[in-house]
C-alpha cells in the first residue's frame, strides 16, 4: 500500500515507521513520538503489500548505470487491506533470500512478518521429476543445489551477451549442511568442466514426462536450459559427478543479482588493483573499497577479464567472496535492524527464485531456513572443485577442464563423510581426537586374544546405510562361506550409522574377534559395552555407507584434512580481488 492509504500522504515511507522492540523481538508500528506517548504500540498487520524498498545506491563513476528495468524490488503499489486472518492464521516467518547462496544463510537469521500469499505468488517452483531426494531431513546433512543462470530475462541483461540464450548452468554452487548444523561447505563447479550429462526425465507443460537422452564429455554448464533441460538435470549431473544426493534447487538469473545487492543498501567489496573491463562486463573500479549494488554488482560478478588471468576460475573465487560479503552484509545489525530492508530482501527474494517442489512454499523454505540459522560465517567454508586442463585440447587453447581426481576424490570423500572444512571445527575435531587416543588403542588391543569356532559366533545383522540388500547378503555369505550358522538377518536399522561397527558384550570379544577376522573390521568398528550378556544373546553387526559387499574390506576411512592445493575461503573473511 502507497502512504496515502496508510493515512499518511507526507512522503513519509510506512516502513520508516516499523521498529524493533528488544523486549519482544518483534517489529512494532512507531506511531510518532508524541502519539507514542498517548497510544501504545500496535503489533504488526497481518497481510499487505511488501514496503517500499531502499532506493539503490549512486553508480560509482566509470561503472555501468541502471539500465532501463533496474528499479529496487517491491516499489510501493496501491491495493486494498485483504479479508480474514484471525490470530491462528498469523505466523511468524523466517526472512527468505534468493536463490543465491546468501538466501541459505541469512534465511534464519531473525523472523519477520513476510506476507504468505503474497511471497507464495512470488515463487517460481519447478517439478523436477524426483531429481532430488524429496526433502531434507532434520537428523541427517542437507544438500542444496544453487543455480545462477545466465538467461538474459528481464529488461537491460541482454546486453550481457547472447539475449536469445534459453540459459546454461553458469554458476553452480553445491551447498552441504552438516548433519548437527554448525558448518557448512560451499562448493563451486566450474562452467567448463567435460563431464557426463545422465538421461533426464523431465515435465512437461501438460503434465507428461519427457526423458532426454544422455551426453558423454559435453560442458557442465549444458546440464540446464539446452535439449529442454531442467533444473532437475543438473541436479542428476551434479549426483552423478559427486556422488552426492541433492535434496532441492535454488535458482536464479542476473536480476537477483542487482535486486538482491540493492536491496541490502549495497555489497561491500575490495580490490587490490584497478579494473577497467572493456571486452566484457564493462566494469570500471578504481583500487580499494567499493560498495556495490545493482548494475554494477552484476558487472562484478560477471567480469572475466578484470581478474587474475582472465579465466572462468579465477571469475569463480571472484563470485565466492562477494557471496560472502552479501552473507555479512546481511548478517549485519545495519541489516537486522531494518524493517525497511527486510520487507525489501523478501519481496526482491521471492521475485528472484525459482525452487523445486519440494520447498515450494515460504512455509517449506521457513523450515529450510530455521535448520541453517545458527551457522555461523566462520564455519561456512567456500571450496571450487579441483580441475586441470583438459589434455584432449591443443595447447595454446585450453578452454575446457576435466577433474583433477587426485585432488578432488579426498576433497568429495570429506563432503559425503560431512567432515567439515572450517578451521574452528578441526580444531575441535583435533581436541576430541586426542581424547579418543586411548579407547583407541584399548580397541586395537581387543583383537589380540583368543577366536571363538565359527559355530559358536552369534550375531544380529543390521543395514544401517549399506547397500540394499546388504543384510541379507551378509547373513547369507557368514552362513555358507564362513560357517557360522547361529546368525540373523534384522533387516533395517532402526536409525543409520556412520560406520559399520560391531557391538558386543565383554564376555563375547573372542566371539567379536572371529567376526571380524571374517568380515575384515577394523578395531575401530569394535564397540564393547560395560556388561556382559546373558547366553545365547547375539551381537550386532550394523552395516554403514563404508560397507560395499561381504568379503570385501570396508572403504578407507574420510579423510580429515584437504590437500594443500585445495583452493578454500572462509565466509567471515573479507579478502580483497586481485
């Protein structure tokens, strides 16, 4: 609603007048100083119109204006106040971004009041024919597939080059949340990488599924948007790569970009030396700090000639620094304490995303947020997949990459075991270590002693994140490979494990011993309790994603540090482009 309709027609913007109460932690209407003192505080409506937003900053010289289209997200608009609503109806909902990876992080940072049916509105939601998982789970990590297009959509992008492109996958960001919530790992995949594209159903306007047929060695960026491919298909591409499932998409082209930037009052970044870009982006910066918005935010993370050598690389450590200056900004009281930019962030969001079905709703992408809001900047570690120039090109003109696998295998290991990358969590990880030292070495000691016959082994088999069907596998090969009859399949874990790890009563460890000798478990998979058992109770042998068949040695433990020549930042760090 315009001010007028708000009763006041003093060119005064309502969202001036919308405050933070620290007693509540709600936003509450300032009625004016001396209104206040008569009227209480009202609480805030529960439906209208998204607010005015902040009004961009001025365009720094030699860097490109707003184009024609460039206005700040959710101007004011007329309408009249909705019906209904009683108090059961009125929620609190956690603030949304976009589908920028700063749309993970500060979507729980506070709650406000956003506008349901109008943000529902908003959403682009794509069904992407069970490319993801079909939703997070709170108990387990989350994997979140970010997607910056560059479909030249909206008024004043076509001038980024080819205007009639259907878009490719041009920034592409596999965002991991830990399974307790404390860290995550951003990892970028670059555009020119040769990888496998995998056969991809997607859905048609009219409801059918259309499957289209895979491509070996293509571009990676050719997973979105070419053949009438969807989000979904870079999902596939990305399991495919990584070995990683993807729980949802988040989606987004140039505009979020310039809305999002703008709508935070501007993204502060650095650069070590002047960048003048005629050949692409048009950017023109002198050295030092600069605080970008709009048009100019867009030119910044599109440059790829301002940076480095000029590679798609180098434009990619370019992209992670100003997401992690977007998350500060957003994470910043300047931002926290303003309803007028929080009205703006969520109208300029929800404009700006597209997601998949399964968070489709700012009801869902609430509950998204409320898993993510106690991460820390410090604990959020951006990391770009390692590449090396693909041999199959003359030199001379190198335009493609391929996977540096020597690289890249402990990096995706470190990932799928969610071992986090952050400083502060190795350090942790290194306190308990050492403290596990010594039940360390008094489970390497239970393996010296006597074995108990194979006939007198008894043992509960459990699948606990092995392949499926291991169970049964399992007891079948003890039972006619190994002899030892008195054991059992129990199906499904109650609850995955980590590791396979066996669980045994002291007076079974040479029982524990024979097992393990069978199936080649490491001490580290023993795990003796304080009592004995009573006879005839068996063990339990639970099987996890380290199991792959019986007979086969478990795979190598998740390694705990990165290579050296891993490229990785940290997003509480400001560091300045070179």
């Amino acid at each position: 609603m315009d001010a007028q309709s708000r009763g006041r027609a003093d060119e005064i913007d309502p969202a001036d007048q919308w405050v933070l109460n620290p007693r509540t932690g709600n936003y509450e209407l300032q009625l004016g100083d001396s209104t206040a003192q008569q009227r209480p505080r009202v609480a805030a409506p529960r439906r209208s119109a998204a607010a005015a937003p902040a009004a961009p900053t001025a365009p720094s010289p030699g860097v490109p204006g707003p184009r024609r289209g460039d206005a700040p997200p959710g101007g004011r608009r007329g309408g009249r106040s909705r019906k209904g609503g009683g108090g059961g109806r009125r929620k609190k909902a956690l603030l949304i971004t976009s589908g920028t990876l700063a749309l993970l992080l500060v979507g729980g940072a506070t709650a406000a009041y956003l506008y349901y049916d109008h943000l529902n509105g908003n959403l682009s939601v794509t069904d992407v024919a069970g490319a993801g998982t079909g939703g997070f789970k709170k108990d387990q990590p989350i994997n979140i597939l970010v997607i910056g297009t560059d479909k030249r959509s909206g008024e004043g992008n076509e001038g980024y080059g080819d205007k009639d492109s259907v878009g490719h996958a041009d920034t592409t960001i596999l965002f991991h949340v830990s399974k307790d919530r404390t860290n995550a790992t951003a990892l970028s995949i670059p555009r020119d990488l040769i990888t496998n594209i995998p056969a991809c159903p997607t859905k048609q306007p009219d409801g059918s599924t259309k499957t289209i047929a895979p491509v070996k060695g293509t571009r990676f960026n050719t997973s979105l948007g070419q053949e009438g491919r969807d989000a979904g298909c870079t999902m596939r591409t990305v399991k495919e790569l990584t070995g990683i499932e993807v729980d949802h998409f988040m989606m987004a082209d140039f505009n979020a970009v310039k809305t999002l930037s703008t709508a935070v009052g501007g993204v502060p970044v650095c650069l070590d030396k002047a960048v003048n870009d005629e050949e692409g982006s048009q950017l023109k910066l002198g050295p030092g700090e600069h605080r970008l918005s709009g048009e100019q935010a867009l030119a910044f993370v599109r440059t790829r000639h301002g940076f480095g050598n000029n590679s798609d690389l180098d434009r990619i450590r370019i992209q992670q620094q100003f997401l992690g200056s977007m998350m500060r900004q957003m994470k910043s009281q300047e931002t926290l304490t303003s309803p007028k930019k929080f009205l703006s962030l969520a109208e300029a969001a929800t404009k700006s995303l597209s997601v998949d079905s399964g968070i489709g709703s700012i009801a869902k992408l609430t509950d998204l947020a409320g898993e993510l809001k106690n991460i820390d900047t410090k604990n959020i570690t951006f990391t770009t997949l390692p590449v090396k120039d693909n041999p199959a090109e003359p030199e001379g003109k190198k335009a493609t990459v391929v996977v540096e696998n020597s690289l890249a295998d402990p990096l995706l290991q470190m990932i799928r075991g969610d071992v986090s990358l952050t400083e502060v969590e190795k350090k942790e990880q290194a306190a308990q270590e050492a403290a596990d030292a010594d039940t360390k070495a008094k489970q390497d000691a239970l393996l010296q002693g006597n074995r108990a016959p194979a006939g007198d082994v008894r043992v509960s088999v459990y699948n606990g994140g092995g392949p499926s069907g291991s169970a049964s596998t399992t007891l079948k090969w003890l039972q006619d490979t190994k002899g030892m009859s008195k054991t059992s399949n129990q199906g499904n874990a109650p609850a995955k494990v980590g590791a396979t790890q066996l669980e045994y009563a002291p007076n079974q460890a040479d029982q524990a011993r024979a097992l393990a000798d069978a199936m080649g478990l490491p001490a580290t998979a023993l795990k003796m309790g304080t009592t004995d058992a009573a006879a005839k109770t068996p063990m339990k042998l639970t099987l996890g994603p380290d199991f792959q068949k019986p007979g086969t040695p478990l795979a190598p433990p998740v390694p705990q540090e990165l290579p050296k020549d891993v490229q990785q930042a940290q997003a509480d760090k400001a560091i300045c482009a070179k």
